[in-house]
C-alpha cells in the first residue's frame, strides 16, 4: 500500500498477509525495521498526554530491546520519568514551535534543536503527537531512517502512517501507531513503577489516626471539564464524615480552587471533622504527587493528569467526565476505575455542537461545567466503594 491523498493508512512497501498483525495489536503489527539502535518519540503536551504514549513506549522497547529511546517532551516529562524504571532512557525537552510546543516561538531555537537530533542520527522516530500538521514536518526534519505516525489529509506524509480520527482513545492510538513499526503491544494501560525512596517523600503529609487516605483534584485545564468545587466540598466532606483524611492537590494555577474545595468540606463536615481537609495544592512537586497518590486509598478528580498519574501508580480512581473526553481518555478497566459521565453534546447558552473538534468548528464563547448535572451522592458511592476495595487490597 502506497500514501494515500485522502489520508488513508500507508504501509510504504510493506505488503499484509491475510492474518496480518491477528491477535496481536490494535491495527496492523508490521515487519520490525531492521538495526534499529536509536528510537526518537515525538510526544509533547501536558502529564496526560505522555502517560497515554506509556504502553507504546513499553511496545517499542519490547520490539527493540538493544535500542535506546529518547523522548522528545518536555522539562515536566523529564522530572516524570527521572530516576524511574522504564523504557525511556532520556528526554529531550522540545523547543516552543507551533504546533508542537506552545509559547514563544524561536525560530533559531528549532533550528538548532533539529540539528542536534539530526546529529543523533535516529534509525526510527515516532510521532505520537496529534494528526501531524505541524508535527510530521518537524519530525522529518530530525532525518531518522524510518517514520511512523499518525496523518490528516493535509499533513506531510510519513514512511507509514495511519490515519488520524479525533474520537479514538489515547492509549490505544499510540499503540496502532508502534504497531506500524512491528511493536505488539506489551502493555494496555500506563504503570510506573515507584522511584527510589519515594515513601520518604511523604513526610509530614499523612494525618495520623486516620484510616485511610483521600486525595482530590478539582482542576483541568480546560474550564469546563469542572465539576463544580461546591460538588467536591461535598464529597470531601462526605469522606471525612467517614474518618478519612483528604488531601486537596493541584499545581500553583490550582490554588484558590483547591481552598475553595476545603472550605465548602469543612463547612459541610459533621463536627470536628473538617480538620480532615487541607490542600497541598502548590507544593508538591512531581516526585511528591507521584508518592501522595500511590500512597492514597482512592483518588477522584476531573479529566485530567493527576487522574491518569494515580492510575499509572495503581491507585484506584473515580473520574469526572464529558462522554467525548471519556472516548479519548477514559481508563479502560472498572474494578479499580470509576467514571461518571455527562451526555451533554450541545452548549447550553447558544446550542453549539460540541461534539464537533477545533478544526471543524470554532469553539463557542461561552464558559461552563460540562459536568455540572453529574450528582455527589452517587460519586461518593463509588468512592467508598474503591475505597473498601482498596482497604482489603492493601491488607489494611
């Protein structure tokens, strides 16, 4: 199969039998390229978006075991996967480019990047970064032997490729994507395993006298994966009813709406209770968040990193979802993962379809918890329930 202009799959000159890749992946698993000792991954973004490249980043590494794989991300990347056991040997910060990474854009700052990776002189580079406009390009630039990844119809095309369809989950996507490259999948869902020392990292956060722990997130960067902070007072509260401690977390932009979730649990916590709540929202770095949420019983939270983070360390999670963002980055199990959903496809304010994606459609002005209809009463059912789950797990 050849490239095709419609943006369809193209194998390059690699010919499928029949049962080709059966049993094996999520498409096609084609032949491995042959002397493969030096991997690139192009996968920028935000914590979910690397997590998601997990498995297929266990795949190639699988695949290719005498290779070694650079990631090309970010400086938050780095810190995820510094000093953890892996398939990533190292991580090589991307510059801002649009398309790419955004912020201020240096032209020169690219140049030179692209020069150093092609100095590096990869035999296969990946690109597990969106349908490809702006990201194949930049890939090809970094002259590795072979290319896989994903296109639309308007993007520069790769020696195979597949095509790019919005609505496909994250995971599974980057595992069709190393499949071109011969990678079965080795993995279905993103694990971490712990860093060295990492209960040390804990220190003078667990409550004593408290059962169990309860972290919440009530951030995301989009404002309107939110459930509302009044709807995690509550469940805060509900928890701490219970006898839980509850740890608010969040990065610095996470602040007031982490105090805000406090200060509604603490108001709806029966008596002397809401001295269970607090935040740690601001000060924790990775390293720490990491060990706060496998250290917690259960964790809940929006779409959104931490969520993923306290899945990949093997706590047990209740996620707050929109249906479209539940298809592109919901966990795939339930026994250790619960999900409550909103159906709702139009705006409330102008009727806006927001099933339609940023280049289909403009995104419409107004602002709003997509969420919002989603009911505490029946998220904290679940949360006890994982909880409980947890309990026995851990032989507490």
């Amino acid at each position: 199969m050849t490239d095709s202009p419609t943006g369809g799959a193209a194998f390059g000159d690699q010919r499928l039998s029949t049962d080709a890749g059966h049993g094996l992946g999520i498409g096609p698993v084609l032949q491995p390229f042959e002397d493969v000792r030096k991997i690139a991954v192009l996968r920028g973004g935000g914590l979910g978006d690397v997590l998601f490249s997990v498995p297929a980043l266990e795949s190639l590494a699988a695949a290719y075991p005498e290779a070694t794989l650079t990631l090309l991300g970010t400086e938050a990347h780095a810190a995820l996967f510094r000093g953890r056991p892996g398939p990533v040997h190292r991580v090589e910060p991307l510059p801002f480019a649009h398309g790419v990474r955004p912020g201020p854009e240096d032209p020169q700052a690219v140049a030179l990047f692209q020069q150093r990776m092609r100095a590096e002189q990869f035999d296969l580079a990946v690109q597990l970064h969106g349908g490809g406009r702006f990201s194949n390009p930049f890939l090809l630039e970094l002259g590795a032997r072979h290319t896989v990844g994903t296109r639309t119809e308007d993007a520069a095309p790769l020696e195979r490729s597949i095509p790019y369809l919005y609505y496909q989950h994250e995971v599974l996507r980057a595992l069709e994507v190393v499949g071109l490259a011969g990678a079965a999948p080795a993995a279905f869902q993103p694990e971490l395993e712990p860093l060295a020392g990492e209960e040390a990292l804990l220190a003078g956060l667990l409550a004593d006298g408290r059962p169990s722990l309860v972290t919440i997130h009530p951030g995301a960067t989009d404002q309107r994966r939110r459930w509302p902070a009044s709807y995690f007072g509550e469940v805060a509260a509900r928890a701490a009813d219970d006898g839980c401690q509850v740890l608010v977390v969040g990065d610095p932009s996470d602040t007031a709406l982490a105090n805000e979730v406090v200060e509604r649990g603490c108001e709806r916590a029966g008596s002397g209770n809401g001295g269970g709540i607090s935040s740690v929202a601001g000060q924790l770095g990775l390293a720490e968040l990491s060990a706060v949420l496998r250290a917690s019983d259960v964790m809940l939270g929006n779409d959104s990193g931490p969520r993923h983070l306290a899945q990949a360390v093997g706590t047990p999670t209740v996620g707050i979802y929109w249906v479209g963002n539940m298809i592109m980055a919901g966990p795939l199990g339930r026994t250790l993962h619960r999900v409550h959903l909103s159906w709702l496809t139009r705006c409330p304010v102008c009727s806006a379809d927001l099933t339609q994606v940023g280049w289909t459609a403009e995104r419409c002005p107004h602002e709003f918890s997509l969420t919002r209809e989603i009911r505490a009463e029946d998220v904290y059912a679940d949360l006890r329930q994982l909880r409980a789950t947890s309990l026995l797990l851990r032989g507490k």
